[in-house]
C-alpha cells in the first residue's frame, strides 16, 4: 500500500504536468485566423476574423458598398457628386449619415485651422489640375492652382443638420471627403460585425484600420505601422485595443517628377502636396475622426501636427517628419516599438 500511494501521486503529478505543456504549447501557438479581402473604395479591403463567419463578412462587405456609393466623388450621382453639382445654386437634401461625415469633417478643418478642408478636392478630379491616379504625372502651373484655389475654403460649406441639407456657397466648388470618409466606412462596417455576434476583428481598408475585441483591452492587438520609405518593410509597432487607426502617407497615390515627390495630400494654403511629413498615424476609439486628424496632421507638419494631438483627449499619434524622423505622443510611447 504504502508503496503504491507514491507511485499514483507521480501519476497524478506527471500527467498534471503534460497537461500544462499541452495547454502552454497551445498558448503559444498562434491564433487560427480567417482573412477575407476585396478591392473596395479603391484600395484593399480586409476583414480578419477568428471565428469564421461568412455571412457576416458578406454582410460587412455590402455595408461598404453601399456608403461608397453614398460617399464617393467620383461616382456622378452620389449624394456628394450631387452637392457639389449643386455648388453656388442649391443646397442638396442628403442622408444623416453624409450630414454625419461632413460635420465630422469640417469639426477637424477647424480644430486644424482649415489644414483639412473638404473642398481641397476641387484641385484634382475631372475639373481639377493635380490627378494623382498615376496616368497623367502633370505638374500644373502656378497660375491654375491660384484659380481653383480661390474655390477652396471649408467655411464655405452650408450644413442644416435639422433639415439634412449641404451645400456649397460659390459655383464651381467641389466637396471631398476623400479624407474622412473611408475611417467612416470601416467604423460602420465594423458595427455590421458586432451585430453579427462577432466577439474578435480587424478591418482595414488602404490606410484605415479597426480593430475589436469583446473582450475589451486585453489582449490588446500588435498592429504594424509601414514605413514610409521601404514599401512592404514596418517602421514599428503599437499596442492598441478597440481602437481605430488610420495613417496618412506621401508614399499613397503619388509620382515623382524631376526628383520632387508629388502627392494626394493637399496643402489648402498652396495648393500643393504638403510636404513637412512622409506620414502620420492617428489612433482614437473613432475612426472617422482618426481618418480626418491624419489627414490634417499631415498637412500641419509635425510640431502643429503633434501640438494637436496632444490637445485632443483620447488621441495619439505617431508622426514621421520630411526627414524621417519620428516623433511618438507621450501616451503611445510605452506601446510604440521601433523596428
Ligand atoms: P488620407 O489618405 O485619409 O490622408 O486622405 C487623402 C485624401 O483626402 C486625398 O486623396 C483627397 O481626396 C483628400 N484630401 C487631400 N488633401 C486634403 C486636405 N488638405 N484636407 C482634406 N482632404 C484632403
Ligand atoms: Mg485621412
């Protein structure tokens, strides 16, 4: 008897054990994801999940669809497309979710002092002077980006939000929410997921991301940062948890002309690609103000860039400046790590 006790103790201990490494090994491995993708709003859609889910992913997808359809510029009878046909005669009676974005959009233009301005776009397009789709590489003269410059001013953007109505004051202006729209897009699609019972996500489209856990902040997600001068190489990476993150860079959309690098990014000032940063990632719990503050940041430069992110409650960000050097805000620094 007694001798038998020792022996099963060692059982129980020994098989204790294997259990463990079973479940350490288990720990270790990585986690089984699924990744859908299609190309949407012009650029790479991706929707990572845990726990396959098709029908959700289809139903994500299709919400995409359609507020691109709602949203885009380029599209002739988008309700955007729409206000700026309107431009100088009428304002256009449009869903709450445009009256939405472009609130949210012009709430950045003044927080950025106009550095963001919505009617940036009436400098590219098919009226415009830049177009950076990489057909033309024309650098316009001087002389045609004054004209259409004086056409750019976000205060002149008319928004009744009781009677959803948008409009804009003079003739010939155009509205682009090329700069907020997409963050918009990927935070709605992700309600989408959540209401199909999804407990784990990212979504990313181009430079805007999402990511969502049911679980809360923990196990935060490890999301790279790309560098914006060796294409498919990180220049780091943060730890963040149901947050949105959305990065704006020269790298996007862009060609270089007699070694000058031009670029979808507009200064409303000069009407030029602005060029005091390579590229700036803002992280927030809202993806359409992420979308829009990279944007204006960029434009801003990164002392008035990061000035304002600091300013603003529940925001960081990271700015890579003209020379490549890189500025983190003080509450991303213990969750930035440079590669
Ligand atoms: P993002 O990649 O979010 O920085 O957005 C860039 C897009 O925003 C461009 O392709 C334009 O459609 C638009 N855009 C460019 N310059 C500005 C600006 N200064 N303010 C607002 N939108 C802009
Ligand atoms: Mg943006």
């Amino acid at each position: 008897m007694n001798k038998k006790r020792p022996f099963a103790y060692l059982l129980v201990v020994s098989s204790v054990l294997a259990l463990l490494a079973v479940v350490l090994l288990s720990l270790k491995k990585p986690q089984k994801t699924v990744l859908y993708g299609r190309i949407l709003m012009g650029t790479a859609v991706e929707i990572t999940l845990k726990q396959d889910n098709p029908r959700a992913v289809e139903a994500a997808f299709k919400e995409i669809e359609r507020l691109e359809k709602v949203f885009s510029s380029y599209i002739p009878d988008s309700e955007i497309s729409r206000i700026s046909k309107g431009a100088g005669k009428e304002g256009i009676k449009v869903s709450a979710e445009v009256v939405e974005v472009v609130l949210a959009g012009l709430k950045v233009s003044r927080l950025s002092k106009g550095a963001f301005d919505p009617t940036v776009g009436v400098l590219f397009g098919k009226e415009g002077v830049w177009d950076f789709s990489g057909e033309k590489n024309n650098v316009p003269k001087r002389k045609e980006i004054l004209r259409l410059l004086r056409l750019v001013d976000y205060r002149d953007v008319i928004v009744n939000k009781d009677t959803s109505i948008v409009g804009l004051k003079k003739r010939g202006m155009r509205l682009d929410l090329g700069g907020v729209a997409k963050g918009y897009i990927v935070g709605r699609a992700m309600e989408v997921l959540k209401k199909h019972g999804i407990e784990w996500a990212i979504i990313r489209a181009g430079g805007d991301m999402m990511v969502y856990s049911s679980k809360g902040n923990a196990p935060p997600f490890t999301i790279g940062i790309q560098h914006p001068r060796k294409e498919g190489e990180l220049l780091g990476k943060i730890r963040v948890a149901n947050r949105a993150v959305a990065t704006s860079g020269d790298y996007e959309r862009s060609f270089i002309k007699d070694g000058i690098r031009y670029h979808h990014i507009i200064d409303p000032k000069t009407g030029y690609p602005a060029d005091k940063c390579r590229s700036v990632t803002v992280v927030s719990e809202d993806p359409t103000l992420a979308d829009a503050l990279s944007t204006a940041a960029f434009v801003m430069g990164p002392e008035k860039g990061m000035e304002l992110i600091e300013r603003l409650a529940g925001v960081e960000g990271i700015i890579v400046d003209r020379e490549g050097g890189v500025g983190v805000s003080s509450g991303l620094k213990a969750h930035f790590e440079r590669l």
